[in-house]
C-alpha cells in the first residue's frame, strides 16, 4: 500500500485546499490565483473542478460565496457527493488565513511542475522503449519538452478563445503604451521597418539574394542594430564566414573604417581611435556568433534555448545547413532536405518566440531574364521555403550588373512576400567600403 502511495504523482493537499479556501474566505484574492495558477495545476479533481467554477464566476463578475459556487457546480453538472456543501465548508475551515495564499499558490505550482517534469521523462522513456526513435530525435524531443516546462508554457493543446483574447488585450496594451515607431524589433532602417511591421517574434524571414549582393552584409546590420538598441541577446550562426571576419565587418560597420584597411592591418592613429571605440560599443552588446560549419537546425534550437532574453537569430545561410538526419542523408532528394529545414526553421521561430532571418542563395534563373529583378520563382529548392516564411526579402542592386547604371551604389530591398501587410521595394543606400546599408530618403517609384 505505501509503495502504490509512493508512486502518485506529486501533490499537495493542503495547499490546493488552502488555495481553494483563500478564494472563499477572501474575494480579493481570485485575481492574484487565477493570475499564477491554470485549473490543471490541481491534481485532485474535485479541487480542480471547483477552480474552474470560481474562475468561470469571476469571469462574469457574479458573487463568489460557498453557496453560489455550488449552486453554479449543479448548472455545470460537476457537482457529486465529493464537492458537497460539507466539503465547501472545510476548505474554509481548514485554512488559517487568506493572507498566506502567495505561500499556498508556490507550493501548488511546484508540485504542478514536478508533475510535469514527471510526465516528460515519462514520455521521453516510452519514446525510447519503443525503439523508433534515434539518440538525436529522443534527445530533441527531451530539449523542447523541458523547455516549454521552463518557458512556463502549458503541454500544446485545445486553448478557449477567451484565454487567448487576453493575451492579445495584454499585447495591445503593451503597444499602446509603447513609444515605439514599430511593434517588432527595428532593423535599423525605418522604411524597411514601416513596409514589414519591424521582426516580430515567432517570425521566420528569408533574406534571398544572388552572390555579391550583400546578404551577409544586411543580415550583420540588422544584427549589430538589434544587439545595441534592444536590450536583448542576438544570435548569428554563420556557416559560412569565421567569427573573426564577421567581427571584422561588425567592427567596420560600427567604426566607419574601410574592411579593406581592417583586412591588411593598414591603419592610421585616426583608425586606431575608431576602432577601440567601435570596439567598446560592441562589448556593450550581447552579439553571439557560432561559426560552426556542420550545424543543423535542432543543433541552433538546442543552442539558442539556453541563451537568457534572447531577442533574434540570424543564419547565414539556408543551403549551407546539415539536414537533421546528418550527412548520411545526402542521397535524399536536396528539395525534400531544404523544405524540411524551412519547417525547422518556422517551428524554431514559434518555439523560441523571437524573429529568425535567414539567409538564402537564388538560382540563376534572373541572369537570363532582361529583369534581373529576383521573384520568388529564383528561390532555390523554394516551395517549402515559400510557403514556410512569413517575410520574404529579396536585395537587388542594378549597377551590379550594369556598369553604366545610373543607380550607384543604390539598392533595392523587394518585399515580395509579407503576412504583415503589403509587398512592395524599399531603397536602401549601400557604402561598400564599410559593408553597411543605410535608409534613403526618398522610396522606389516616387520619381
């Protein structure tokens, strides 16, 4: 018999009880509860069905009493010989005083997540029981189960529409008191930020481009403007470029010093100066960079869940990745392979609840049209990618190609898919020798 006691999961009586006679005793406690504490956080059913009761009362503003909450019990056909009156009335009695619920709701939620912890390494050991499942998938599905636990994210399920219409009122006041031009991070190019509502978390945003046009470049621009103005750690994955040449563009960007005279070393004392200011305003930053080559998209979801108020993931870029299944996958179909890592990605973006930029090449398909201009047809192995991005840029800049354009050094950032809002270009200006872009005045089309 104490061996089967032994085995149930862990709970507190008291506690749920106190919590359930605090509300009782006290009304103005039902705020505070409902605030810190879901009905499934009790684990007797009697309590839990009597907080679902009180909540779905105070949510109508009706009088919350032992007698109404029973009468309320019978209307929803929950009440039996376990919720009687007589139980009501103990709950009450057996609390010391309402004062202490913070006390009683701490012990509840605790218990609430050793539960949870319980049910994980439960389900992670059926999974590995089963046979099927590889030490890799075993141990993703381990990761992102712990993960929502600590993001204090309930298990994926049926939600009502009025929880969720709260958390939408929550973010529309938070915008409304916000000064802020846009409701996402900025990228530090105010056109571009008004044509896409800024990176808005749980985004994911494909920056695609044919070589030299300067997609690393962006991406490391909007990088350092996140890193410096929003107070948030910012991750780039770079499977592509050493981390010392990426500090070596960030350090150029930042210090207005040309990257080829950072490349040979050739610097005068007034570039020396640039350069350590430059630098002591990156220090200030969280910038993360990994410049692994072989990482796959669990490997970076894996890696960016341990960094603490994280605001942004950029990876540069989408067909330099590792499948998830390794390099042994490589007789898979390269399409198959590219549009299962467009849905990592996405499902990344939703999991940690930031904006992920990726990188992407373009296929040749713009150098044969008169238009260079890229579409979303030049998407390399693109359906998936199409379908998975909410935010697809492209970066064209027409003296590229044309010698005697009359565009110098003038680029154009195209919109071409955006669930936030319209497609359309914004003009950005490029200055090659510090590899950043800045805002133009003046938008495509208005001349």
């Amino acid at each position: 018999m104490d061996e089967l006691i032994s085995r149930q999961m862990p709970h507190s009586v008291e506690a749920e009880q106190a919590v359930l006679g605090s509300v009782l005793i006290d009304e103005r406690c039902i705020p505070q509860v409902m605030e810190a504490l879901k009905p499934e956080d009790f684990y007797l059913r009697q309590n839990r069905e009597i907080f679902e009761t009180v909540c779905s009362m105070f949510n109508f503003s009706e009088t919350i009493d032992p007698v109404t909450v029973l009468d309320k019990m019978k209307q929803l056909g929950v009440y039996d010989e376990n919720t009687s009156y007589d139980y009501i009335r103990q709950l009450m009695v057996i609390t010391p005083t309402a004062a202490n619920v913070g006390e009683y709701i701490n012990i509840v939620k605790d218990k609430s997540l050793l539960r949870r912890v319980a049910e994980t390494a439960g389900a992670v050991t059926a999974l590995i029981q089963e046979g099927t499942a590889t030490a890799q998938e075993a141990l993703e599905a381990a990761e992102q189960r712990i993960y929502a636990i600590r993001q204090g994210r309930g298990a994926q399920g049926l939600e009502h529409i009025s929880s969720i219409l709260l958390g939408v009122y929550d973010r529309l006041n938070e915008l409304a008191a916000s000064d802020q031009a846009v409701p996402g991070l900025s990228t530090g190019l105010p056109n571009l930020d008004s044509a896409i509502a800024g990176l808005n978390n749980s985004d994911l945003l494909i920056l695609a481009a044919r070589p030299g046009m300067g997609k690393s470049s962006f991406a490391l621009n909007v990088l350092l403007h996140a890193g410096k103005f929003s107070g948030k750690s910012v991750v780039y994955f770079s499977l592509e470029m050493s981390r010392e040449q990426l500090a070596m563009r960030l350090i150029s960007s930042e210090a207005f010093v040309e990257l080829k005279k950072l490349i040979t070393g050739k610097l005068n004392e007034e570039d020396w100066t640039k350069v350590a200011a430059a630098s002591a305003s990156l220090n200030q930053t969280n910038i993360l960079i990994d410049d692994n080559p072989m990482l796959s998209v669990a490997d970076m979801n894996a890696k960016c869940r341990r960094v603490d108020n994280l605001g942004l993931v950029v990876i540069d870029y989408l067909q330099l990745m590792t499948s998830a299944g390794g390099p042994s996958r490589g007789g898979d179909n390269r399409q198959q392979v590219v549009s299962d890592m467009s849905r990592a990605l996405k499902i990344m973006a939703k999991e940690l609840n930031v904006p992920v930029l990726c990188l992407s090449q373009l296929s040749r398909a713009n150098e044969s049209r008169s238009d260079k201009r890229p579409m979303l047809s030049d998407l390399r192995e693109s359906g998936a990618i199409e379908q998975d991005a909410d935010i697809i840029l492209f970066l064209y800049r027409d003296d590229y190609y044309n010698d005697d354009s009359e565009e110098h050094n003038l680029a154009e950032c195209i919109v071409a898919k955006n669930r936030h809002g319209e497609t359309g270009t914004v003009e950005l200006q490029w200055i090659p020798e510090y590899t950043t872009f800045t805002a133009v005045e003046r938008r495509y089309g208005d001349y």
